[in-house]
C-alpha cells in the first residue's frame, strides 16, 4: 500500500496529496454532523419522556 502511495506521490504530486486531505477533511466534518444529530435525538427523546411524563393519563 505505501508502495502505491509513494508512486503515485511520486509521479502525480502535490495533487494527490489534496485529495486525500480533502478525503480526510470531509470524513472529519462528516462525524462532526454525526455527533451534533446523535446529541439532538438525545435530547428530543429526553424532552419528549418529560411531556409523556407530565400530561395527564386518560
């Protein structure tokens, strides 16, 4: 694998080095999102076993 790398280092440049930072910056903000959504349905089920909680059963 890092033969492969070196090569296409090697051959293509600093190009191939920004795709894989671009690649690798784009997985970063994709958990990041992840992470926010996960924490927001944390809280929405939390605020909705409160209101369940609270009315009044009929």
């Amino acid at each position: 694998m890092s033969d492969a790398l070196i090569a296409a280092v090697s051959e293509h440049g600093p190009w191939v080095v920004m795709v894989f930072f671009l690649l690798y910056r784009d997985a970063q903000k994709d958990q990041a999102t992840r992470d926010v959504l996960n924490k927001n349905t944390q809280i929405l089920v939390e605020m909705t076993t409160m209101i369940r909680e609270r009315l009044p059963r009929g």
